[in-house]
C-alpha cells in the first residue's frame, strides 16, 4: 500500500454514468490523499457537496484539450461510463495521464459495432491501450475487452460497484426518508406474508399474476392441511394468503396493471378479488382484507421503504425472453431473500459472482424457470418466514451483497494506490 504525505495534493478527474458506486471511489482518494478532487457527471450534486460538479466536453479536439489543460488531473478514473475515443487519446497519450477504467462493461451491442469494421477494431484497439488499469465487471466482461484489444497485463475482474451504490442506499438516506414519509403503513407483517414483484414488465406481469394465484391456492390447502405445524404465534400469519405487491417498471402503466390483476386472479381463484392502488385512500386498510389480492405501486421512489416489509421478493423481466432482468441488490440489501428467472441480461454475471453458498438451492438468491416454479420457490419462502425461517436468510442476502460491493471498491482502491504509488516515487525523483 501507499502512504500519501499530506503536503501532496492529487487532482483527479471522474467520468461515470454510476454515481453512488463513483462516491465510494472518491471517499477512498479522500482518505488515501487528502486531496482536491474534480468531479464531472451532471447528477453528483447530491452526493459530492465538496467538489465541482458538470458535464463532460463534447468529443472533439478543441473542446477536450482546452478542458482537460485547464483541469490538469494528476489521474483520471472511468466509471462504467461510455468511452470517448479523442478524450482518452488527448488524456492519456497525449498528456500522459494515468487513466483507470473501473466497472467497465461491454455490451454485445457495442462489441459488434466496435468490431464491424478494420477502422473501429483500430480505435478500440488504440483507446482500451491508454488505460493504466482495466477493472471488468465480471470474467465474461473481461473477454470482451480482450477481444477489443484491451491488454491481458492491464486487465482484472471485480463484482460491479453497483453492490456498493446500493449498500450506501440502504443507508439512511434522509431524502428518501423524508420523501416516503407519507407513504402508508400498509403492511400486514403479522396477519399475511407479503411478496414484491419488482420492477416488471408487460411481458412477465401475467406470468407473476397467474403465479400468484397458484400460490394463494397451494397456500390455503396447506395452511388447512398442517395447521399443527404452526406455533400459535404464527398461525395469523398463514391463515390469510400472501398479499403480492406489484411494482411496474413504469408506473404510468399501474392503472392496467390493476385491471389485469383482478381479471386473472378473479378467474384462477373463484374468490372475490380487489386490486388496490398505493396511492388510493383507501390502501391502508386495503391489505387488512382477504380479498386484497394484490397492491399496486403506481408511484416512483417508494420501492426503498417497501422492501422492509416483505418476506421474498421476485426481480422483474427475467421470466420470459428476452427479459434483462433488474439489479437484485435492492431488496437483498433489505433483508429480502430474492428469486429470479432465467433471462438476467448482463445481471447473470453478477448473479454468478455471488459465493456457491449463497446460490444454494435452499440459499437466499433462488431461480425459477418457470410460473410454476416461481409459485413453488415462492411458497417455500413465504413459509418458511413464518417460522422466522426467512429473517436468516434475508440477512445472509444481505451480508453477501455487502461483502461484493465491498470486494469491488477495494479492488479499484488497490488499482489507485498503484497508480499513486509511482506518482509519489515521481514527485520524489523530481525533488
């Protein structure tokens, strides 16, 4: 490691399209250097108050080497952030900047443009060539930057610096507080399990309703059939089927969402059914009733004070292809045990990277091929959270993507005081 004197001031720049996982970065500068620090993205306001805040300068010769002559960085750091061929060329070549890529990815879109043409695979070849260091989100990610001519000397793998950005919002964040402070209280924790669909899509919302509905039915079978098995503490919470809170990706669809959640469930229960929206004045007594079925999020900014309210948790758009899946580090950070179907995207690398003992078949990141699967892996989460079976696993979700997001900052932080380690043996030949 690299002990930086305090008289030494490093000026360093951030491009990211990752902000919070970036602010783990800065902290890590903050305490090995003691230093100035430029920061460049047009969200950080919130998150960096002590540095400068803007936009990066458009791609062009003029406009990157008067900004970059201007700002003069001792190191430039890349966050998961799209590459400008002319600014890496002018920061690093040129003005022979150290240049770090960190929690880079390539998608396969972009791998195939890159790759399209002679005069492209040069400048990729000639870009991923400036950096310093190389960090790729995952050893898939690493072939890909092999494959665009990135050196295998510069090259490491590290989990993404998401699992950080979400372990920070899992903080207390006082503007989210404040901003979901007048959000219901509508959870029954003691009366009904309670299950979130996350961020879906149209797509899969009917797979998940049906799903729903198959396990509401398995639920009151089995709740008849064992009621021996249940401790009378917890015979509330498995007398009522499991409320599923539905959360579309795009809110402005919660409306039909709510029409199709009473169609399907009407249909495959035979039971009364009620659909009611997060918004409405009447979902905080809403969920208290049996024939609440469903509650649907028809707001944005709320998921956060949800998740601590459920007992499992299903990562929308993965059931059915193409799907893509969505980050299954939010309700994991809240104690949620999480279940996912086969179509993750590029989140299947990040699935993978988990330890072997956390993707166990009975651990708390489980897989569903299936509607029929979904309902049953469901069933045993819900359950089991009867027992308080499912608050040991919700916090080994949570310790794991901890320990990933952990792993991934001090992997970058390691790649930095490399680079500070022969700016500082510089500084000292000069002096």
């Amino acid at each position: 490691s690299c002990v930086v004197p305090q008289y030494q001031r490093f000026r360093t720049v951030f491009t990211t399209a990752n902000v919070s996982g970036a602010a783990h970065i800065r902290r890590e500068l903050e305490r090995l250097t003691k230093g100035n620090i430029t920061t460049r993205s047009s969200t950080m306001i919130r998150l960096y108050h002590s540095a400068r805040v803007g936009l990066l300068p458009l791609d062009s010769p003029g406009f990157v080497s008067r900004w970059i002559t201007r700002e003069s960085p001792d190191v430039a750091v890349f966050v998961e952030a799209e590459l400008w061929p002319y600014t890496v060329h002018f920061a690093g070549q040129t003005q022979k900047i150290p240049l770090i890529l960190a929690d880079a990815r390539v998608s396969l879109r972009s791998l195939r443009r890159w790759t399209s043409l002679p005069v492209s695979i040069r400048l990729a070849r000639q870009m991923l060539s400036a950096f310093t260091s190389i960090v790729a989100q995952s050893r898939r990610q690493r072939r890909r930057l092999q494959h665009l001519g990135a050196a295998d000397a510069k090259l490491s793998v590290a989990p993404s610096l998401k699992f950080a950005s979400f372990a920070q919002a899992a903080g207390a964040d006082e503007s989210l507080d404040n901003a979901c402070s007048g959000l219901p209280k509508f959870m029954p924790l003691d009366t009904r399990r309670v299950w979130i669909a996350m961020s879906t899509h149209r797509a899969d919302e009917e797979l998940v309703l049906r799903a729903h509905a198959q396990l509401s039915r398995d639920w009151t079978a089995r709740s008849k059939a064992e009621p021996q098995c249940l401790n009378q503490s917890r015979q509330a919470a498995c007398h009522h089927a499991p409320l599923l809170v539905l959360a579309p990706r795009h809110v402005d669809r919660a409306q039909d969402v709510a029409k199709l959640a009473h169609t399907i469930l009407c249909d495959c229960t035979s039971q009364q059914c009620e659909s009611v929206l997060i918004g409405s004045s009447v979902c905080a007594n809403a969920a208290q009733r049996v024939e609440t079925k469903t509650v649907i999020i028809d707001r944005l900014g709320v998921l956060h004070s949800i998740y601590p309210m459920c007992h499992a948790a299903y990562i929308g758009n993965s059931l059915c292809a193409p799907g893509g899946g969505h980050n299954f580090a939010e309700p994991a950070l809240a104690g949620v045990p999480v279940v996912a179907g086969p179509f993750l995207g590029h989140h299947e690398q990040q699935l993978r990277a988990l330890s072997r003992y956390a993707l166990r078949s009975d651990g708390p990141f489980r897989r569903a091929a299936s509607r029929d699967q979904l309902a049953t892996q469901l069933h045993d989460l819900l359950w089991k959270s009867a027992a308080h079976a499912v608050h040991s696993l919700g916090q080994e979700a949570r310790a794991e993507v901890e320990r990933m997001g952990r792993v991934a900052v001090d992997k970058v932080a390691k790649e930095l005081r490399s680079v500070f380690a022969h700016q500082q043996s510089h500084f000292s030949k000069i002096n």
